[in-house]
C-alpha cells in the first residue's frame, strides 16, 4: 500500500501543479429555494488533460484504469456543500464534496461512501487533495456526478461524535447529502441530471453503500432510480466481526473495536459498563480517544493488539451468553445488514488476505443472496487474491468503477 500511495502523492502534485482553485459561494439573487443544500464553494478545478496525466501516475497493474482513463472527456468542478439533516430528531447540518463534469450531457449520481476515518482533518470536504478523494474527484470526468459525504461527526458536524456503523443515521446523512447534491446541480450549477444512481464504498463505506441499497429499495425506490451497488470489504454482520476478533490472539486494528463501542455507547445503545468489555487501562480511554483529533494509528497506539490484555476474560468467553452483554449482542445485530430479494445489481468485492475485517463476511452474504434465489447476474462475487484490506481500496474502486461505466455503456451504445 505504501507503494500505491507513494504514486498517488505524485497525482496529488501533478493536479496541484495543474489545477486551478477557484472559491465562491451560494451567493443571493434569484437561485430556487432549496431544502437541503444550506452553502457551497468550489474548491477544486480539473481539465481532462490534467485527469489523464494524473491518472498515469497510478502504477500500471489495474486492468480497470485503462478502460477508465478512455472515459475521461470532461473538465471537473469540485465544491465543498454543506446540507441539512438530521440526527436523533435534530436538525443538523452536516457536508461533503460534489464533484461536477463540466459540458455538455445529461449525468448519472454516483455516490461513494468512504472507509473507516477519525480525523476530522481528513474527512472530504477539509482534505479533498488526499490523493485517494482526487482520484474520486478525477472520476467525475468520465461523466458522473461524484458524491462524497463527510458522515456526520466530521466536517460541519465535527462538534459532536461521530456514530460509527450506525445504520439509521449513515442511511439518513446520506441519502440527505444526496439530495442537497441533486440541489446544487440542477438549482446553481446549471447540470442535468438523467436520474440515475450508482453506490459505492469501502470498508466501512462498502457497509454504508449496502445499507444505502436496501434503505432506498424499501423506502426510496420512487426517488432514487438505483442503478448499480458495489461494495467493498464492509463488516456486514457485526456479530461475526466481534465474534472474529475475540477469537484471535492478536488483532492488528484495536481501535475499529473501540470506534463500535465509543459509538454506541454515546448513542445509548450499548448499555454494558465499558470496563466489563475493556481492561484497563484500556477501559478508561475508549470515550475519549474518538474526539476526531487522532489518526487510527495514533488511537492503536493508546490500545493493545493483545486480544486478551484488551478484553476481559468474560467478554471474550461469554459475550453470546452472558446477560450482561445483551445491549451488546443486540446492536450489533440490528447494525448489521442481511441478504433481501435485493432487485439492484450488485459487486460484492473482498480481499481474500483482509485479515481486518475476513472476507468471509461477504461470501456468508453473497451465498445468502443466493439462497433468497437471487440470480448469479444480479448479485456478483470479486475477491481479491492476495490482497489484504488496506490493498484492496484502489482495486476496489476501479473495479467499481470501470463495472459503472460499462454498465452505463450497455445502456447507451452509442457511448
């Protein structure tokens, strides 16, 4: 991975060297009303040619990106919006990035949902150089509308904690992001819209993506004319994952457990006292390391990858079983996702070396689908081989999306 990033700082360079910055806002005038978007400002500018000559500093070993980098044929906008929701009965307002192809056509949505983060300094809307969110941005060109939501807890909302996987707010924050988006292209940027909708995530992003999916097919099928769903790597049955990690020796990436608890446990779900879960002197730091100023590094740092030094004795053993965790078991259970007669065609994509979240989590998932009597065309397997979890996150996406546009080619053959 550190290869792939070190090619992707020189991306981040290139569009620096190349790229214009042009800020402005949602000024007064005549504009429509809108009922989400609340502010915008252009923080990125793109040309093709400076999409093409970035997009030939990622190594060379992705099939997917020579069919991609084909599909480059528009300049990019890129703004920072800020939009209302809410949360817990609230009115919030939360942000993330709109990345606009310029000229003429008629575009699709797509939406991508981000993996695990806990610095707000990262989250999209204040970074949007990192080099992973540019090559989002730099997708834009090949004709969609990107969509790249902070979540609540960061960006605009970085004043209150952020509800890591959970399902009622990600579904609520993003499908509201999603309108705003809708807002400021038709109501301020003067874009049109086909209609369509395409999903995406990793990580904890391919967990949201699939939540999103079955959200909108069961509530919002009128509104959003859901296209395709691609997910990456996501924990689908917290259950299995905790189950998972109390089971191994060692676990590489403490702070993920930590990040459910804080969540919950500030959410009012989780009811179980922390230090019947945590040792110490664990216990006493999981409410305050999730205050967005820590990178996860930093949070495992201040943790233990011994699984037994991290978790009591009578977690680990009887977490199923013990009364005592039952607010435990059961938020787990209703934040995690099952197979439906799922109507959207859908990549469920993993790395089978992911030793941070198993890739069993999807094929248990993908073989549910299948035994609803979903179809092989409808729901599809990827794994990776070879591939752990922080290397599937380039591939991923450019699976995703290079299976968007051929999907949107089959549409449209004259593409």
């Amino acid at each position: 991975m550190k290869y792939i990033l070190s090619k992707l700082a020189i991306l981040a360079f290139v569009v620096y060297l190349l790229s214009a910055c042009d800020l402005v806002d949602n000024g007064g005038g005549d504009e429509p009303a809108d009922s989400f978007l609340t502010g915008y400002e252009q923080v990125n500018t793109f040309i093709p040619l400076t999409i093409n000559l970035a997009l030939d500093q990622i190594p060379g070993d992705y099939p997917e990106l020579d069919y991609i980098k084909e599909k480059v044929q528009h300049g990019v906008l890129v703004y920072k919006i800020t939009y209302n929701t809410s949360f817990e009965g609230q009115l919030k307002s939360a942000s993330g990035l709109v990345c606009i192809p310029t000229g003429e056509g008629s575009f699709p949505i797509m939406s991508y949902q981000n993996g695990t983060n806990t610095l707000n300094s990262n989250a999209p809307s204040e970074n949007p150089d990192y080099e992973l969110y540019l090559l989002l941005e730099a997708v834009a060109s090949t004709g969609f509308v990107v969509v790249i939501p902070d979540y609540l807890g960061f960006g605009e909302s970085s004043d209150m904690f952020h509800p890591y996987l959970d399902k009622e707010s990600s579904n609520k924050s993003v499908l509201d992001m999603l309108r705003a988006a809708q807002e400021l292209a038709e109501n301020h940027i003067d874009t049109e819209l086909s209609g369509d909708l395409y999903i995406a995530g990793y990580s904890q992003g391919g967990w949201a993506t699939l939540q999103l999916q079955k959200e909108i097919e069961n509530k919002y099928s009128g509104e959003f004319n859901l296209k395709a769903s691609a997910c990456g790597a996501g924990p689908y049955d917290l259950n299995y994952i905790n189950e998972y990690i109390t089971a191994q020796t060692t676990y590489p990436m403490p702070y993920y457990l930590g990040y459910m608890f804080n969540s919950y446990v500030n959410l009012g779900d989780i009811t179980t006292p922390v230090d019947e879960v945590f040792k110490e002197p664990y216990a006493s730091k999981i409410l305050s390391l999730y205050d967005g100023s820590k990178s996860g590094e930093e949070i495992n740092a201040e943790l233990t990858t011994n699984i037994s030094n991290l978790l009591t004795a009578n977690y680990i053993s009887n977490f199923e079983t013990d009364e005592q965790y039952a607010s435990v078991v059961s938020t787990l259970e209703v934040n995690s996702i099952s197979a439906w007669a799922t109507t959207t065609p859908t990549l469920l994509i993993h790395g089978l070396a992911d030793s941070y979240v198993p890739s069993k989590v999807s094929t248990d998932i993908y073989q549910e689908f299948l035994s609803l009597g979903v179809s092989l065309n409808q729901v599809t397997w990827l794994g990776l081989p070879e591939t752990d979890h922080i290397g599937g996150i380039v591939p991923s996406g450019l699976a995703s999306v290079s299976w968007f546009l051929q999907l949107e080619e089959e549409a449209d053959p004259s593409e």
